[in-house]
C-alpha cells in the first residue's frame, strides 16, 4: 500500500491509453492519473477515420470524448498537445514538451503505461512527403481538405486494411490503388483476395499491383514499370511500424525487427513500465511473435496492463488476429494464420474451401459466401480462416475466430449448436458445413486437392456440372459427365480422376461415388469457383 497516491503516467491517450486509464480509475480511486497525449485529440474513433472520408461518418461524431468529459467522469488529467520525449527510469520521470508552446515538462511517475500506437511507413521514394497518411483526426482533416478540393485523381499507395478502406470511402473520385505486392490485403491468401479485387473493379476503382512506386511529383505517381497516374491526391497506406522509440532510448528491451517486448502481464523489461497497443510485440495463435496493430487488443491489452498494475491476476497471452473490412457490398476479414503464414511457419495446413449462401436460399436475399479453414487435418487444430462476401461474412468470421480461440477442433465446428431461423442461416450453418468438409477430410473420405495443384495433379479432370455450366467456363482438359450419369460412365474413367463442380458439393458426391465403383477420385476444393478466383490471382493487374 503506497502511503502518498500512485502516480501513473499513461502516454498515448486514444485505444490503449484510454482503456488502461479509464479500468485503472475504476480500480483505484486514488490513484493521480496523468495521460500525455502528443495530439490535439483523445479518445477517438480511429477506426472511424475513413468513413468520415465518404460522409458516413460526421467528424465530431469520431471524438468520443474531451480532456474535460474525461476529467469529470474518470478524474484524470489529460494533457493533449503534451509530447512525451524521454524517460528517465532511475529518477522515475517523464520530460518532454507542450508541442504548441514549446515549454518544457518533467513528471514523476510511480508506474508507466506506454501506449505511443504505430506510425505510418514513409518509404525512402522521392516526393512521397506529398502524400498524406491517415493515422489521426489532423491527418484525416488535411486528406479531406485535399480530397475535397484538389482534382479528381486520387492514387492509394498500398492496398493492406487501410489503403483499401481509403480507396473505398474516396470513391466517387478517379481512385487508382497501389500494391507493391502482388495482391490487395495480404493478410488473405490469394484466390480470397481475387474476389475483393473483383469487387474494386467493379466499382470503379482501378487496383494494379505489383506496382512499386518510383517518385512522386506535384502531379503524377511514376512507377517502376514507367507508367505515369495523374495524381492530384496521394494517400500513404504502405504499412505501419511500433512507434517504439521512447522505449529503445529508455534502455528497454525492443525487438531488432520493432516493437516493444513485454511479458504475459504486458509489463516491458523494467517491470515498473507496461505497454501496451500498436506498439508492442503480441504473440499469434502459433504462439510467435506477431505485430498486431488493431483495435481489439489494444482495449483488452490496456484493460489487462491495469488490472495488473492494480494487482489483479490478468495476462495476455497468444491471440489471432481478427480483421474485417467492408468493401463496396463485400465484407472481407480473417482470424488466425493464413495458409502462406502457416507453411512459412514449416508445418503442413489443410484446407478446405467453401462457398455456401448466407441463409436458406428460398428465403428472399440470400447472399453468397467464400470461406476459407486452414487447419491440421491429423489433429483437427484450426490454424485460421478466412471470409468474404454478403451479410453474414462477419457472423461466421466471429464464430470462427471464438472457435479458433477456444480450442475448438476443426471438425467439431460441425458440432456447434448455432442459432437458424431461415432469415439468418441453415439447419447446417456454414460453419457447421466447414466442420462437415473437415470431418470428412480427416476421416478419409475426401481428399481435396486445391486450385493450384488441380492441373499437374496427373489425374482426368472431370467435370460434374451440367453441360450448360461446363459451356461457361471449364478446367483445361476437363471432360463434361454430369452427376447424374457419373455413375453408367464409371467403367469409362481412367483409374485416377479429379472431379469438381462449381463450388464443391456435387463433386463430393461424384468423389465418393467413384471410390465405391473403383475410381481413385478426389476433390477440387472450393470447386470451379475457387479454381477461377485462384487463376485470377495469378494475373497481377497492370496499372490503368
Ligand atoms: C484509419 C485507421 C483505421 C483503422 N481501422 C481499424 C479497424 O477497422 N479495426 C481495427 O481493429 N483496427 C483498426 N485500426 C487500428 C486501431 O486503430 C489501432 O490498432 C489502435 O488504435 C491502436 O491503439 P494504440 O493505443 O496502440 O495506438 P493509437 O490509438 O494510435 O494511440 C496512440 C496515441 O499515442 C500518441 N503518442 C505517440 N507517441 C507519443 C508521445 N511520445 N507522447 C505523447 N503521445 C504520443 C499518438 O499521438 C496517438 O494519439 C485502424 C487504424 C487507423 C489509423
């Protein structure tokens, strides 16, 4: 028991902060709790940003709250415009300086909780200080500004979260995206990623990728390939860092790579300093070091750094990822590893695709979905899972990533007792669908095979759709049987077969069929659909 009141200084005063700030005044009544915020704003809605971009959003709306509703509700002191610069752990201190006057301050602390976020990363190409990032309210008022006055061109550089939401909300304008990489949002693996490309040129939005960017000048975008975009406002969305610095010049313990290490308790490497958001090293559901720069563990993080500090038994400990992101009429996220993280990661993932409806297709508004489980096929450990498409996307995300949190095994999705009413799913909700596939995957009694091996998997491709779908578009060398006569055309097929259809049932079906009559059948995961989603990805879309 402190015989004077804690002293806790909290820097960084939105997701994080406020969340450590706000649990720790409900904790302990007299603690004198300073926040120290390098901007003119607290608490607000970063996440919102973009949305206030398209209208959706009104400005004020993205301030959740003021220095004075804070002091007044949770009696802290919030000092905006005030930049934390050094600590000074032998002597327990804080210095920096009130951004707009300049003067110094230095104040004592007793425990410290960094929250600083992540900053945006400028890459080193000639002209990019034109470009606007989008990380605060100021940022966010000068883009406005410049979108809402500047000439119609507008160039997104880099297609993560971020630089998609903002393609997205400027729409309306000419909207060219940028990606380096050879696909928008990395943390989908590629043929889910074709169907959120799909959707942005659809929409009018121009996505090139594998478009390094070379200079950018008062008007134009150059890239490496030697085209030229009219670029009357640049966005920079080329990925974001910890902003780690204030802890590496304390002496604390800081990944080579960036981020701030911290133990289970989220105390750093000086146990009387927390930290804790965008700037920290999390671990992932693999249990390795993970950068994980989103909202959701920046509030449980705050909320688990103050229980702590209070003395209450709380920890931190391996997550997944989950984002999402509305685009146009899709909805696109993911919880856990994709299915690149987990083969880096030297392990051997299953994966089944599937592409059901959002609920019960008679019931008017049915909307399609792309799901996606990567899992171990010998033990049932669900790795990750991926989503896009209508209504629903997000519900299936979320059962998904509680699953993949609690331990549920990739079959035992099948058991899970979720809520149906024709309005809002199926008897068999797409979940359980996912935990059917993986049964029979793990049984045995499907082998699938993914798009990317259906061509040299040296088997007769088979194709059990109707003659009408098959003249749409087929598999290069597939020969047309539909289901219904599979069964007189067996004795007829080579030994070792692929079938597919277009999203994978029917072809499950034909697969266990053929085994009984003496066919080696497998499946295409994902079936035609998936096929084609994957072939597109393989073509990196040329800049406009
Ligand atoms: C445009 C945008 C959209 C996003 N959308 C989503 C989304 O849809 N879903 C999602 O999960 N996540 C989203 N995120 C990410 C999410 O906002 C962050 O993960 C979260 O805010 C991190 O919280 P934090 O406390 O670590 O950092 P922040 O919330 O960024 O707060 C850090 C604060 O610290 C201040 N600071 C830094 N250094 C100092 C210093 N030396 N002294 C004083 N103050 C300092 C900064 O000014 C900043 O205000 C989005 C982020 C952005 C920018």
């Amino acid at each position: 028991m402190h015989a004077s009141p804690l002293r806790v200084i909290v820097i960084g005063g939105v997701a994080g902060g406020m969340s450590a700030a706000t649990r720790l005044r409900r904790l302990n009544e007299t603690a004198l709790i300073t926040v120290l915020e390098r901007g003119p704003y607290v608490s607000f809605a970063n996440c919102g940003l973009p949305y206030h971009l398209s209208g959706t959003v009104g400005r004020d709306d993205l301030l959740l709250h003021t220095p004075d509703s804070l002091q007044a509700r949770f009696n802290l002191d919030v000092r905006v415009h005030h930049e934390a610069l050094q600590i000074d752990r032998a002597a327990r201190t804080v210095t920096g300086r009130q951004t707009l006057t300049g003067e110094p301050f230095t104040l004592p602390y007793d425990r410290l909780i960094l929250s600083p976020g992540a900053h945006a990363v400028r890459p080193p190409i000639p002209g990019i200080e034109r470009a606007f990032p989008l990380r605060t309210v100021p940022d966010l008022d000068r883009l406005k500004a410049a979108v809402d006055t500047a000439g119609p061109h507008v160039v997104v550089i880099g297609a993560g979260f971020i630089g998609v939401e903002a393609a997205v909300r400027a729409a309306g304008r000419h909207v060219t995206l940028l990606e380096a990489g050879p696909q928008v949002l990395p943390p989908l693996d590629p043929e889910l990623a074709a169907l959120v490309h799909q959707e942005l040129d659809r929409q009018g939005i121009h996505v090139a990728t594998g478009a390094a960017v070379t200079r950018v000048t008062d008007t134009h975008v150059h890239l490496h390939s030697g085209a030229c975009l009219p670029a009357d406002v640049v966005v920079l969305a080329a990925g974001v860092r910890p902003s780690d610095q204030l802890a590496r010049d304390a002496g604390l313990d800081v990944a080579t790579g960036g981020g701030i290490l911290v133990n289970d308790h989220l105390q750093t490497s000086d146990p009387l300093i927390y930290a804790v958001g965008d700037a920290i090293l999390t671990r992932d559901a693999l249990d390795q070091p993970a950068f994980v720069p989103l909202a959701w563990g920046a509030n449980r993080q705050g909320r688990v750094a103050a229980d702590h500090l209070m003395g209450r038994p709380a920890s931190y400990g391996p997550h997944p990822a989950t984002a999402i992101a509305r685009i146009f009429t899709l909805t696109a996220g993911s919880t856990g590893l994709n299915e690149r993280q987990v083969r880096a990661a030297g392990l051997t993932p299953t994966v089944i695709h599937t592409h059901p409806a959002s609920h019960a297709g008679y019931y008017p508004g049915a909307q399609g979905l792309h799901l996606k489980l990567v899992f171990d096929a010998a033990t049932g450990r669900i790795y990750g899972a991926q989503a896009v498409g209508g209504d629903g996307t997000d519900k299936r995300l979320d059962v998904l990533a509680t699953a993949l949190h609690a331990g549920v095994r990739a079959d035992d999705l099948a058991d899970l007792p979720l809520a149906y009413a024709p309005p809002y799913g199926s008897a068999k909700d797409p979940v359980n669908m996912l935990g059917y596939v993986a049964q029979n995957v793990m049984d045995g009694l499907t082998r699938p095979l993914q798009w990317h091996e259906a061509l040299s998997s040296g088997r007769q491709l088979i194709d059990v759709r109707s003659a009408d779908e098959y003249r749409r578009g087929h598999l290069p060398g597939a020969v047309n049987i539909p289901l219904d006569t599979l069964r007189e055309q067996a004795p007829h097929l080579a030994p070792r077969v692929l079938v597919y259809c277009q999203v994978g049932q029917r072809g499950h079906t034909a697969a266990l069929l053929l085994n009984q009559l003496g066919v080696e059948a497998c499946t295409l995961s994902g079936g035609y659909l998936t096929w084609q989603a994957g072939q597109a990805s393989l073509t990196p879309a040329a800049h406009p």
